[in-house]
C-alpha cells in the first residue's frame, strides 16, 4: 500500500509539472500567433497606404486650384445627394485628443497626360454645356472638375459629345444616361445634378478630365478596424473594413518650405490653408500600430508608445529634415494588456513632385 501511494504522489507531480509546461508552452504559442496576425495586419495596412499615397495627385496636381472645394451631387444616394470634396492631393484629418487621424487620397485614372482643358466660352448657366478649346482625351462617363479663380470647383460626368457642326467642342454632362465608350450599352449617369450645381464659369475656368474611375478614398480608423470609404469609385459611400486589429493612425504633412528646391524642410501637422501652402507638401509620414488579440493576464506593454522617434533640430547629430515631435500614445491599464506593434513611412507625394 505504501509503494502504491507513492506511485500515486510520483504520478501526481508529473502530471501537475506536464501541465504546467504545456500551459507555458500555450500560452507562448497564442502571444506568438497573436503578435503574427499583428504583423501581417499592421505591414499590409501600411502597404495599402502608402500605396494609395504614392497615387495622389493624379490629374489634379495644377498649382492654380490646390485647395479648392469640390461641389458634388450622386444621383445614386437617396434619389440626390450633396456632397463635398477637396482639390487636394492628400489631406490630414487630425484626430481629437490623441485619437486616430483620418487620410484622404485623391487621384485620376485618365489614360492620357493629365493637363486641364481651357474653356472657350462662357456659360450661361450652371447646367449649360462646357465648351474647351480642345476636348482631346474626354470620353462619355468620364468625371470631370471645372474650377475658376475665386469659385467653388463642381464634379460632372460627361454624358455626350457631340460630332454636330458647331458643337464638335462641347461636353455635355446631363443627367440620364451616356453611351459606354468600351461596351456601346447605355449607362445611367451618377454625378450630374439636373440643374447644375449653383457655378457657372467664364473663359478664365478650366475643366479637369479625372478619367472613368477617379478616387477619393478615405482611411479611418473604427472599433479597431482600419475602414475604406471609397467617394468616387464604389458603388457604396459606406466605411468597410479592410484590415482587422489595427487601433491608430497617425501622418504628418512633409513640406518644402525653404526655397521651393523639391527638398523636405519640415514634418508638422499644420493643415495648408491656401494653394501656395498645398504646393509646399511633397510627402506625408504615416504611422499605423496594430494591436494582439490576446489580452495577456499581466500588463505587457507600456504606459506610453512613441509612433515615430524623437527627431528634432538640436538633437546630436541634427535631423535631416526637422520635424516637431510625434504624437505618444498613451495606454489605459486595460490597453496595457494587449501587445502593439507599430508601422511607420515616409511616402513621397511624386505627383506633387513631378507637377507641371
């Protein structure tokens, strides 16, 4: 009896050591496969924008309009609806209080060398034809910006152009349907408001040919997803999400702003307010952290997290260019629990770069 019991006590604390190494073991392979998810979600969140920011400015990139609110209508949002955009290449929506910024990106997809089409004639009304000096390049169904000095810019589709004599420079962009160019099926228009929408422009307007399928995707971030809305190109407007465990977003505007030189002199989150101050930025500093979906029992991670390294003018060896300090993420004892992981770049604004 006794060798029995201390088979049974040996057995015992075998299997509480067996135990206790597999629950180590368990719990190192979910922090392990939770902080791979992490990394895979937060690089291919990173790459997705810096992807889309490499695109910006695309057929906008005119330093006569930076800046300039867009005046849209979408026939497809219950039954009309107005909406706004900007004449920018990228924008920073910065968050409240340390929460996450919102990107917006804006750029054509036009086949041929984007350069804006002179009017030729000045219109009568806003819903009025636009007549351009030459209409080279636009096809029925692509979008189009009018801007002038000292208006609002509008969005409008092309839905006819005629061959008639004396209309042969005209573009239409009534509401109803156009004629696809790649298919010949008839296609209902989406952004042409029937009675214009409140501009009418003189011979000192250009129009902007963005192609078939512009974009003006914006990032955001919500309920720790990264969210797309797509404003151009999708047939919702409604935020999706795309990247799961991803819990901040923060950019910074990259400006040149000594000398016009095409060199960046500064990061900052200052918004640009007018065209010349659009035209200094040549760059934006992004950074994403993605989150584990592990909650750990003990806190393991710390109390602050810097989303880019301290660089700043009088630091040994100074920083090229200067920037004032990054945001530092502050985490709640809760937050403590999860392991981050952060993301950052610098992406090149090249559309800026290499603008007429």
């Amino acid at each position: 009896m006794v060798e029995l019991l201390v088979a049974v006590v040996i057995s015992l604390i075998a299997s509480l050591a067996i135990f206790q190494v597999f629950a180590a073991f368990e719990g190192q392979k979910r922090t392990t496969a939770a902080g791979g998810e992490a990394q895979t979600n937060g690089a291919l969140a990173l790459f997705t924008l810096e992807r889309d920011a490499r695109q910006a400015g695309y057929g906008i990139n005119n330093l006569d309009f930076l800046g300039c609110t867009i005046l849209g209508w979408d026939e497809q949002l219950g039954g009309g609806t107005a909406f706004t955009l900007k004449f920018v290449p990228l924008e920073i929506t910065q968050g409240a209080a340390g929460a996450p910024d919102t990107l917006t990106v804006m750029y054509g997809n036009g086949d041929l060398l984007p350069n804006p089409a002179n009017l030729s004639q000045n219109m009568p009304s806003p819903s009025a034809d636009f007549k351009v000096t030459n209409r080279y390049g636009f096809m029925e169904g692509d979008l189009v910006v009018a801007a002038e000095a000292g208006k609002d810019c509008t969005l409008a589709q092309v839905s006819n152009l005629p061959g008639t004599p004396g209309q042969t420079e005209n573009l239409v962009h009534n509401s109803g349907t156009y004629t696809s160019p790649h298919t010949g099926a008839q296609v209902a228009t989406r952004y042409n408001k029937p009675a214009g929408l409140g501009v009418s422009y003189t011979t000192n307007g250009k129009l902007f040919n963005l192609g078939a399928l512009p974009s003006n995707n914006i990032y955001l971030v919500q309920n720790g997803q990264l969210m797309l809305q797509q404003m151009l190109s999708a047939a919702s407007t409604a935020p999706a999400a795309i990247y799961d465990s991803i819990v901040q977003l923060q950019a910074q505007y990259g400006k040149d702003t000594a000398g016009s030189d095409g060199i960046i002199d500064v990061f900052d989150e200052v918004p640009p307010l007018t065209a010349a101050e659009w035209a200094q930025v040549l760059a934006v500093r992004v950074a994403v952290v993605a989150r584990s979906g592990l909650y750990e029992k003990d806190e393991v991670s710390p109390a602050t997290i810097k989303l880019w390294d301290d660089c700043l003018p009088t630091s040994v060896p100074a920083c090229n260019p200067p920037y004032t300090t990054g945001p530092v993420w502050t985490l709640t004892a809760d937050e403590r629990h999860y392991r981050y992981k952060v993301f950052r770049t610098v992406v090149p604004i090249r559309n800026m770069i290499w603008r007429p």
